[in-house]
C-alpha cells in the first residue's frame, strides 16, 4: 500500500509531487514521463493509485485510466488537468476514475483526494445486502398494509366501481389507479389523468367537461374535455380534494348522470367513463369542516383504498431498496451497492415524501455513493442534504463540483435531469457549471 504512480510529462509538476507525496508525506511514488512508460510500469507491477495527467502526448490520460484498470480493477485513478472539458471529464467519470482534479490545484487538495482514495481501498466489516429474487411486479412491497391494498385493487378492478385512493403524498396513489384501469375492462381504452390541483377552478370546467370555440376568451378552437376523452374509459381526478366547493355539486351531477355539456354547447352528451379519485388529504375531516359535500364524498368512495405511509411498513424498505437500485443500474449503468449499515439508516429514517423520495435518493446515491457504496454515512449526507432543501437553501456539500460531474456523466449530459437527480433548480447547475468552467 502507499504506493502510487504519478504520469506527467511536465516535469516541474512531477517534481514538485514527487517532493510533497513521497519526502513530506511518505507514499512511495514511482512516475512516468510519458504514456509509452507509463505503460511499462502499469504492466510490470500493481499500483493501487495512479495519478495521471489528461493531455500527455499522442495518448492520454484517459488510456492511461483503461490500462490501469484493467491491470487492476480496484485502482483508483485520479486525472489531472490545466484543460477540462465537459466531454473528457464525462468519458473520465464513465469510465471509472476515482477524481478528476482541475489544475492548478493546491498540495492539499491533492493529498485529501490521494488519503480517500487510500480510505475507499481499506477493507470494511460492513458488508453487502442483496435480495435473491426480486419481484418482477411493477408494485413492491409484502407488508401486510399492502398485502389489503392488493386484494382491494383486485377486487375493485374487474368491477365499474367508482374508487376513492386516500394517502400521502408519494404513496403510489396514481400507480395505484392505473392498475385498476390496467386491470379493468377498459385496459384498451383511456386512462386520462386531470391534477385538480393544478388548475385554477375557472379552467377546470373546460378541462373536465370541454368548450366549443369562442365560447369565452382564448378559446380558440373545440377543447375536447377529460371525460369526453375518456369515454368508454377511466378518468383519474388526482388531488381532488382541491376541488373548490362550487364546482364540487358540477362534479357530483356528472357522476350521478354522466352527462356532460361542453361549455357554449347547447347540447348534453352522455359519456360512458369510470371515475377514479385521489386525495392526500383527509377528505371525511373536510367535510366535518364543511370544506367537502359529504353527498360527492359518498359518491365517490365507494370502493376506499388507503395507502399507508412508508414509515408504518418499514419492513418493505429493504425491496423497494434493491428494486430502486436495480432499475438506476438499468438507467444509468451505475451498479451499486447497499451495505447493512446504510440499510439499516434507510429503515430508520421517516420518509416524509414516502416511496418517491426514497426512490429519488436511491437514484441519487446509486450515481453519487462514494464507490458506488450506499452505506450509512452516503444515507445520512442525502437525507440532510434533501431536508436542507425543503428548507429553501439551493443544496450540494463540498464535494459538490464532484457531484455534479458524477450526475452528468451518468445522466449523458442532460442537464434538466442532472439538475432534477441533484436536487437543484437548472438555473442554479447552469450557474454552478460556469463557475466551475464548464459550459
Ligand atoms: N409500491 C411501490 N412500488 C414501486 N414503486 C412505487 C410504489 N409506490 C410508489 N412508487 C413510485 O413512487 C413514485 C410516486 O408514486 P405516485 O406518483 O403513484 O404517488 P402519489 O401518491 O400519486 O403521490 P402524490 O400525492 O405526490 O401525487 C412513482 O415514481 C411510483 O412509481
Ligand atoms: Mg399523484
């Protein structure tokens, strides 16, 4: 251990590693001077870290990275260069590289890179958890709560039953109603989702029940409504505690006569829809407060799902884990492992997002985890570093410059999902990329 390989063809540069590293710091330091060399040395013996320079002669650092690991696949190699690009420092991160190092860099960045390097190679007692066969459904978990949930959907399905889905924010509630759907009669026809959440209450009515052109302003063609879209179909009104109380008697007429007038038609149309609802709310306690009709809550929840929140069925962490992890590895070729000890944090902490959240932190760590470990101390930094979003700070650690290089290199260099996987707003990483020069 403690040896390392630096490969620079300028010598001052070598130089001055070679002073820090091996008379200060007391590694044992080989060097190359040119790729040809660097080659030479890679062949004839193991090195656990090699630092090489980007642009050395008619090969580069990156060919020095592909010998290097294939010599040994556990070398951490760290690049250095005075000339980074967003395409080598992508191609570095893809294929491998412990650090990428911006020169001119100071000693002691240098040597906090080299000492986790050093770190990263030590063995660790904490091993890595694994599942045998993962569920090839597309809804996981086997808690008893969702075990209910199962047999309600199945029951619900193959009826016309208008449903009523109540949970958290992040529970699965719209996996949930596209499974009735996709298990109803109606799988060939529509499933079309309205957010009622989103849509002011003026422009709700167009939405659900459509206009004719020129029936109010900015209307300037046919608006064909969600119920009409869906005939012979399944409408999902998601967030339909939102609804405001005026329109909740329109919405309540419908479904007792699955009729619908476009607004500025003279006409009625009878549709033949399937009305499922979603909530986070607690629809019976709006309408103890009178913010609900009781007669649309009735109508609606004929047949009641609710979904359980992620903290009362802990016990599916562990899956819903591993079948995140696997589908990241799908995306973004990124294979990572989950230790006991960061299983156990992911099992403690509270989801307030629920399944989501812990699916976009799964995401985020299978890119980000230093060697693409999920262990406790990967689990702690994202959480802390997602609540300190939700707190209103634009987040990212130290390391952020890293981070970011990681997030893009597996995300092909789509910043808008980069931004998304990072936790930040794109303006913020377009601002963050030119500070870093990278444009
Ligand atoms: N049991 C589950 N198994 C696998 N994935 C799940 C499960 N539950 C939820 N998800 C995933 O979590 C994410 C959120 O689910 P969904 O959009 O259905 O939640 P929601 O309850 O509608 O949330 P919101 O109230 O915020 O709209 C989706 O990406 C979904 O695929
Ligand atoms: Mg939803």
């Amino acid at each position: 251990m403690r040896r390392i390989l630096i490969v620079e063809d300028d010598p001052s540069v070598r130089e001055t590693l070679i002073t820090f590293l091996q008379d200060c710091e007391g590694y044992n330091v080989d060097t190359a001077a040119s790729t040809s060399e660097a080659f030479k040395k890679l062949a004839a013996e193991s090195y656990p870290i090699v630092i090489s320079d980007v642009y050395l002669d008619e090969r580069t650092g990156l060919d020095i990275l592909k010998a290097a690991k294939s010599a040994n696949p556990d070398c951490s190699v760290i690049l250095m260069s005075g000339r980074g690009s967003m395409e080598t420092v992508m191609e570095a991160t893809r294929r491998g590289a412990f650090d990428y190092v911006a020169k001119p860099f100071e000693l002691d960045q240098m040597l906090e890179v080299v000492k986790r390097a050093e770190a990263a190679a030590l063995p660790s007692d904490d091993r890595e958890t694994d599942i045998d066969d993962l569920p090839e459904t597309e809804m996981i978990g086997s808690s008893p709560a969702m075990i209910e949930v199962y047999k309600r959907i199945s029951k619900a399905a193959p009826s016309e039953a208008t449903v009523l889905i109540q949970g958290e924010t992040g529970t699965g509630k719209e996996m949930v109603a596209r499974m009735i759907h996709n298990n109803s009669n109606r799988t060939q026809q529509p499933f079309v989702p309205v957010d009622c959440a989103s849509i002011t209450a003026s422009l709700l009515e167009s939405e659900l029940f459509g206009a004719l052109r020129g029936s109010y302003t900015g209307a300037d063609r046919d608006r064909v409504g969600a119920f009409e879209a869906a005939n012979n179909g399944t409408v999902f009104l998601d967030e339909v505690g939102e609804i405001d109380h005026g329109f909740q008697l329109r919405l309540l007429r419908f479904l007792q006569e699955k009729e619908i007038r476009p607004i500025g038609s003279p006409r009625a149309k009878r549709v033949d829809v399937r009305v499922i609802a979603a909530t986070n709310r607690d629809l019976a306690k709006l309408v103890e407060q009178s913010k609900f009709r009781e007669d649309l809550f009735f109508r609606l929840n004929v047949v009641p799902i609710h979904l359980p929140p992620l903290r009362e069925r802990r016990g599916d962490i562990p899956l819903l884990a591993h079948f995140f992890i696997k589908r990241s590895a799908e995306r973004y070729g990124r294979d990572a492992k989950l230790t006991e000890s960061g299983l156990r944090a992911l099992r403690e902490y509270t989801w307030p997002g629920n399944v989501r959240q812990l699916q976009h932190m799964i995401e985020r760590l299978s890119i980000l985890a230093p060697q693409h470990r999920i262990d406790e101390e990967a689990v702690l930094d994202a959480i802390q570093s997602m609540s300190s979003k939700e707190a209103g700070g634009e987040t990212l650690a130290d390391t952020e410059a890293e981070q970011i290089r990681k997030v893009l290199a597996a995300t092909g260099g789509n910043k808008s999902r980069a931004a998304k996987l990072l936790g930040i707003e794109r303006k913020t990483l377009y601002r963050k990329l030119e500070r870093m020069g990278i444009t």
